[in-house]
C-alpha cells in the first residue's frame, strides 16, 4: 500500500491506533476474498479499491477540498445522495462495519446498541477513519432509536443535519418527506455555495441511477442456473459503491458485467453443480462485514440475494427520470426514497415481506437466513412477519442474530451447515 501517512495525520488522525488496523485488515481480506478460485478478472479494480481503502478514495475528498469542494457523509440510504451531488459535493457512505470502532462508540453509548452504530460512532470519535474525518456534514436520520440519540452524541463532535423520516407511507408522509428534501436541498446549497438547479438535479439523478442500473445487472447474472460470480464478490461490490466514485464505480461494475456475459454464455460458474442457494434478509452488512457471506459460501453454499440495504434495497428501484422542473424532481426523490425503501423502522411494512417472498422465487433461493444485527429491535421483531411468511410459503428460513466479532462463529458455523444440508 502507498504511503498514506502525511494525510492521515493531516486530516488529524490517530496514526498510531490506525496502524493496528492497516496490520489487520490486509490478512482479513485475504482470507475472506483472495482465497476464493476462479474469480472474474474485473474484480481486481474493487480488490485494489479495498487495498487501498483508507488512501485512494480519501486523497480523491482531499484534493475536492483543496479546489474548495464540500463532502457530505450519511449513515442510511433513505438520504438522497442525488441531492449532494447535484449540489456539486461528493457523498459518502459512513456506516461503519468493522468490531475495530466498536470499544470507541462503547464509550460513549450503551452496550445495548447495535455494533453499526457503536462502531459509526467510534469511527469518529477514535479519530481512526480519515472518512469521518473528511465529511464537512454529517447526515443522520431518525430511523430507528438508537440511532436518532446516537446523532446527538455525535453532534458534540461533528457538523451533524438530521433528515426526519416518517415512520409511517401515507399522503400527509409523503408532504412531509417532500419538504424534508427541500429543506436538504437548502442546507447543501448553504454548505456548498451552489444552487441545485433543474440541470444539475438531473444529471445527478441519471448519474446515480446508472450506478443502479449496473449493480442491478450484476445482480442479474445470480438469477443463473450456473453463478458466475460468488456472493461474497457481489456483496464487497455493494459496499464499496457507497463511497467510490458514481461513474467510475459504474464503469467498472459494467466491465465486469461484460465479462459475465462471456461467463454466462459458457455457463461457468463460481460454485460446485447443486449448491444450496441462500438469499439473506434483514440488517445491513456494511464494510468490512463480511461474516455471514463467508460462512455460507466456506459451508459450499451460495449467496444469490441480498433484501438488504447493502443489496437490493440499495438499487433495485431507479428514480424516475422524467421530472423536468426542480418540484417534479423533488416528487420523483420523495417516491424513490419514501416508497421504494422498505425498512424495518417502518409500520406496517408488509411491502418488505412482499419483496423477500418475490425474491426468493426470482432468484430461486432453496433457503432464506433472516439476519439480526445484535441490539437491533425493529428488525429482530419484523422477524416474526418475516419468518412466518417464508414458513406459510414452504421456504425454508433460519434466523440468526450476530454481532462484528468472530466469538459466535463457531456457533453460526454448525447451525448454517446444519440448514444447509437440510435444504
Ligand atoms: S433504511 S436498515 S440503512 S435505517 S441495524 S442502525 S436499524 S439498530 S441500519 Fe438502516 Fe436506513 Fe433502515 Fe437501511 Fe438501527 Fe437496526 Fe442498527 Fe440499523
């Protein structure tokens, strides 16, 4: 790895306590990633964008901050990162998914909070993120509990807005997140300078809508008989589009579709002939949370889907492009972002369970793993809905509850090979 140093301490960080996890991270990714055979080629941009996680991407913020540019950081995919880039910054993903941050937010908040947000929260706190040390705003939301105190913590230490979504889909929500977006709008033309205007709303609105397009069609190839490409692979793809650049990430996730294609047309695939197909459901798994992926996939199953927000959640559903004027553009935002996303802080929020019943017969899953991030109230309890249905449905479901640390391995080892051999 290049010699990142000089900027990490520029950006006032803990070099020191950084280290340790630069030692770590090289060795995990190894055994995780570089470890799996016959891997498609265009996995090496995304291989060398992890490598370098804290330094490519971060110089790229630097050097828009030095030309007086602005970047905006959100913990959750119900902001709309069109906005920020129509405002002329660049948007990062904050979502922190690794147990390194978890001590540092322990500090801070209960123990009974769920390890994404102790570990957003020790990111910044720790001084051991250069992307929490590079965001000028920090956008927070009030989806769940934990994380509506938790931005008034993090506000003691960071520029924080908070976008107030409703809890609930009906006509006087939808007003209400309409205005919400105006309101963001008007605080990231205050923060930039820069006006959204009608052009700029737009482009940002095919621009990122591109980027789902293109994960969408990588999607696609796990609908195969034979998938050319391992779960694992996709899901590091998805984490990786939330930080890196929209149009270069597109491009590159579209190279790689291209060499699907020849894949596809020869019916290689990635796994042995019969291995069991698992979609997974429930919290998100942001980077480095690999865990659940690596279990299945080492246990010689396969992950096809994930009704996640790091997965389909994420760029199943486009914005509509043929708003013209900027009020129209904010309706297209307001359905996409409000109606399009089907998260568990929501109630009722039956669409959710519509989703991963018509997923599992898209991607013809033999099994669903309903996974809980530990301390995560709403979607342990939707859980019931979840697993109830899939049950009713004769598909076969396994709930798991986990955490970022390997001490339930073991435990989540023999209980996923039990499902799997069940299947
Ligand atoms: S749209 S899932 S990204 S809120 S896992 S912090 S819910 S206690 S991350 Fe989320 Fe937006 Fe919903 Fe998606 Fe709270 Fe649960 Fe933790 Fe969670």
């Amino acid at each position: 790895m290049a010699d990142y140093r000089a900027m990490w301490e520029g950006l006032g960080m803990d070099v020191k306590t950084h280290d340790l996890l630069c030692e770590a991270l090289p060795q995990a990714f190894g055994d995780v990633y570089l470890s799996q055979e016959n891997r498609p080629e265009g996995m090496d941009y995304f291989n060398m964008v992890v490598a370098e996680i804290h330094g490519i991407r971060p110089m790229e913020l630097v050097e828009h901050h030095k030309k007086g540019g602005r970047v905006v950081g959100s913990f959750c995919i119900h902001v709309p990162d069109e906005v920020v880039v129509a405002a002329g910054a660049i948007a990062t993903g904050l979502c922190s998914g690794s147990q390194f941050w978890v001590p540092g937010g322990e500090k801070k908040l209960p123990t009974a909070t769920c390890p994404l947000i102790k570990a957003s929260l020790g990111a910044r706190f720790d001084r051991t993120c250069p992307f929490f040390r590079l965001a000028d705003l920090f956008v927070g939301e009030t989806t769940c509990d934990g994380k509506k105190k938790a931005w008034e913590i993090l506000a003691e230490d960071a520029p924080m807005y908070i976008m107030d979504i409703p809890q609930m889909k009906r006509e006087r929500d939808y007003a209400h997140w309409r205005d919400d977006i105006r309101g963001y709008i008007r605080r990231l033309e205050e923060l930039t300078g820069n006006g959204v205007t009608e052009g700029s709303l737009h482009d940002a609105i095919v621009l990122l809508n591109g980027k789902r397009r293109a994960l969408q069609r990588l999607s696609d190839f796990r609908k195969l008989d034979a998938v050319p490409i391992s779960g694992k692979d996709v899901l590091l793809i998805t984490q990786i589009a939330f930080y890196d650049d929209p149009g270069r990430f597109t491009s590159m996730v579209n190279k790689l579709c291209d060499e699907l294609d020849q894949r596809a047309r020869e019916g290689v695939s990635v796994f042995p002939k019969g291995a069991k197909r698992i979609l997974l459901t429930g919290t998100p798994l942001s980077i480095p949370n690999w865990k659940l992926h690596h279990l299945v996939e080492s246990l010689g199953g396969a992950v096809v889907c994930e009704e996640m927000c790091t997965g389909i959640r994420y760029y199943e559903r486009c914005v509509d492009e043929d708003g013209r004027t900027l009020d129209e553009m904010v309706d297209r935002l307001t359905e996409r972002y409000l109606g399009g996303i089907h998260c568990a802080c929501f109630t009722p929020n039956s669409e959710r369970v519509d989703d991963i019943l018509r997923l599992a017969r898209e991607y013809r899953a033999d099994g669903v793993i309903d996974v809980n991030l530990k301390f995560c109230n709403i979607y342990d309890t939707e859980g019931y809905f979840v697993e109830r249905a899939l049950k009713d449905a004769g598909i076969p479901v396994l709930g798991v509850e986990t955490d970022y640390t390997d001490q339930d391995a073991e435990q989540l080892k023999t209980r996923i090979g039990a499902f799997l051999e069940m299947l």
